[in-house]
C-alpha cells in the first residue's frame, strides 16, 4: 500500500502485519506474504487452488496472435494479435453464434450475389492456410453475399474479420436495421447507418487482417446479415471487374451490445458457455476467516455495465466485497455485511488507465484506492461472513466482467 493510504488509515490498518500476522507468515520486510497471488499474463495454467469451469470450448487469441479453440473447462490465457503482448485471464458471458457456417462460405446457406467464392492459400486469422475470397464477378450491381436469420427484440452485435484482395472497401448490413462502410487499408470506419443508434468498431486482427463488428437493436423478425465489397465509402453497386474482392473469415451474430470473442460454427448454431474462476468455500473459507485484509485486482475495463471484476462473498449475497463497472464511466466498490449494504463508493477511470484497484479493510472501516483515480474511506461496520472469490463474475450469470483480469493479490 501506498504512504498516502497509510496516512489515511486507522492505526490498525496501518500495520497490517499486526493485525494479521498471527498464522500467516511475515516477509522478510515485516509484511505479511500474499496468501494468493496470481498474475495471469505469465502463466499457462491456473493455480490449483482456483476452480475453473466452463461447458464448452471456446477461443483465445494464443502467443503467435492466431484465434485457437480451447476445451471446455480449459481457462483461457490471451494475447494482443497485433503486440502478441499477454492480456491475462479471459472471462465471458454465454453467448451463441446464429450464423451457419462461419468459415465456410461456399455452403448454401449463403446467397451469392454477383460474386463467386475463391478458395485461396491466405492465412487466415486462426493460422491456417485456407481464407476465403469474394470474387466480385462483371456485371453491375451488389457484389457480396447474404444469410437470412431470424432476431428477437433487443441488441445485437455482428462481427467478421476481412482483409483487402483487390478491394478496400467493404459494407455490412443487417437488413435495414444497421448498416456500416469500412476502409479496410486505413483501418477506419465509414459511415453507420439504420434504425436506432447503430455503432460500429473496427480492430487490427494480425497480418493485415481486420475484425469488424456492428452493434444493433434489432425487433423482431427475418433480417439479412450481408457483406459486400464496395469501392467507396456508400459506393456498393458498381461494375465489377470480375477479379477484385475481399478475404473473409470468421462470420458471428450474436445477442448483446458488443462482439465476443469468435465462435465457430458449421451447420447449427454454436453456443459458447460462460467463464467461471473460482477460489471456492473449501480453500477460501480460511483465507477470509480473519474478517479483515488487503485485496489488490488489476483489470481490463469491463465490457457492460454490471460488469464484475471481483466479487468476494458468502455464496448468498447476504456478505460481499466487490469491484463492479456501474456504468459507461464509473467503477464502484461495494460491500455488505449481515444484508445490509456498509459501502457503496464511485470512481470515474480515465480513458487511458488500466483498472487497479487496491482494498484494505477489516470489520469496521474500509480504504479504497482506485490507482490514479483517487482514494475512497470509510466505516464498515458489522460482522462478515466470505467465503468465496469470484474472478470477472456475480454470484449469478450476465454479469461478467467480458474483459481479461491481469493480477490478483490477497494478504
């Protein structure tokens, strides 16, 4: 903990060891050793003591930057595809990826228009050499191809990863409901059309490819998931010259207001479990015994509101200590004792800060420091019942953190 904390805090807390010590071990320093201290960018399995479960398999973004399925129940440790840098622990909601065939776009239930699809030896983006290509053909019109789907009410988000084969510009639509241009050689977005507020994000992916997403609020209803080549920011219906197109890989719908990581599918609907770490009651029942410690969680900014980055608690909601997104902007930290709620505190993180967060507390007060976000202090009175730790998740689904931990210390 920083001086300024200390300054801050009760004199028990100052001195932790003292209070503490008793079972745990001092550090050469005098410092009580981290009971756990886990740094996920630097390792490729978790600790025994973190129970990991997940009913699928999914996929990461692994060190040489290519999209790789993991087995279910298998953690997931990813990596920049660009940097190659470690990102940390992946933790996702369920998700479910609508469209057939992801990969193979030759299969009918993808309508050709004005186009052909060219098998080639491009890697693609989960590094093998088999990409797909549109082949616009002569004629004038739309070049591209389509899959019709059935949505419900509510958000959406369509992704695919592309990359310029004589084309740089490329549309995606989703019927009429959003539409969005993209430069494929600047690696910027055009315009984003449809009902609502449509938005649309474009990411480098590794070796020139790209992955581009277009989030929606879709009604109910047969919609057309397209994607087309353009020549211009609007300019889809052009003559063709019957060799340009676009490489393609990876085609995902899913339900929620940003795209997840990449689902595969073939000729049914996939559907991706959610993440669940755990350090469960067996092993953190006597870690957490004390009623008092010092917690420090370096994140990702969660995806969605409601995002937990930890959740520490009795299994019943009735004890907690938590570090959860609260809105587009805010991160909160919460805690409650015997049901009623002893904290309930705000930061606003800068765009450019990671979340680093460090809690000390016992049964009567707490200090916060939300890294260079400020500090926050105050009472907590009551008696605390934990007994689990929860990495990017609630103690129920939807609210996952949909976002990579970094590191995870608890004294």
């Amino acid at each position: 903990m920083t001086d300024e904390i200390g300054a801050m805090l009760p004199a028990r807390l100052r001195h932790p060891e003292m209070h503490l010590g008793a079972g745990l071990g001092l550090s050469a320093g005098g410092r009580p050793k981290a009971l756990l201290d886990f740094d996920f960018t630097t390792i490729s399995a978790l600790d025994s003591r973190i129970s990991f479960t997940r009913a699928s398999p999914a996929t990461r973004i692994n060190a040489n930057g290519h999209v790789e399925t993991v087995a279910a129940h298998q953690p997931r440790f990813s990596h920049d595809p660009v940097t190659l840098r470690p990102r940390g622990l992946l933790v996702e909601d369920q998700r479910t990826n609508v469209l057939l065939h992801s990969e193979n776009f030759d299969a009918a239930s993808w309508a050709k228009t004005r186009c052909s699809i060219a098998s080639t030896s491009a890697l693609t983006p989960g590094g093998s050499a088999t990409a797909a290509r549109i082949v616009e053909d002569g004629t004038t019109g739309v070049h591209g191809l389509s899959q019709t789907v059935t949505l419900n009410a509510g958000a959406y988000t369509r992704s695919v990863y592309l990359k310029p084969a004589g084309r740089s510009w490329a549309k995606l639509a989703c019927g009429s409901l959003a539409i969005a241009y993209c430069d494929l050689s600047t690696g910027v977005m055009g315009s984003v059309s449809g009902t609502g507020a449509p938005t649309a994000t474009i990411e480098p992916a590794g070796n020139g490819w790209l992955r581009v997403s277009l989030s929606f609020t879709a009604t109910a209803g047969a919609a057309a998931v397209s994607l087309s080549c353009a020549t211009s920011d609007g300019g889809d219906a052009y003559v063709g010259d019957g060799a340009s197109g676009l490489h393609l890989w990876g085609e995902q719908l899913e339900a929620g207001g940003f795209a997840s990581s990449y689902i595969p599918t073939a000729g049914v609907a996939v559907t991706r479990m959610m993440d669940l770490p755990v350090v469960l009651p067996t092993i953190a029942t006597a870690l957490l015994s004390k009623g008092s410690g010092y917690i420090k969680i370096i994140s990702e900014f969660p995806r969605m509101a409601n995002g937990e980055i930890i959740c520490i608690d009795d299994g019943l909601g009735d004890n907690s200590i938590e570090i959860y997104r609260s809105s587009s902007t805010t991160l909160n930290f919460f805690a409650k004792a015997n049901s009623s709620v002893v904290a309930d505190v705000s930061s606003l993180p800068k765009a450019a800060d990671p979340i680093d967060v460090s809690i000390t507390y016992d049964i009567d007060d707490y200090i916060v420091q939300f890294a260079s976000m400020g500090i926050r202090s105050g009472s907590m009175s009551g008696t605390q019942f934990l007994n689990t730790i929860r990495f990017g998740q609630y103690r129920s689904p939807g609210f996952s953190i949909n976002a990579h931990i970094v590191k995870f210390v608890y004294t």
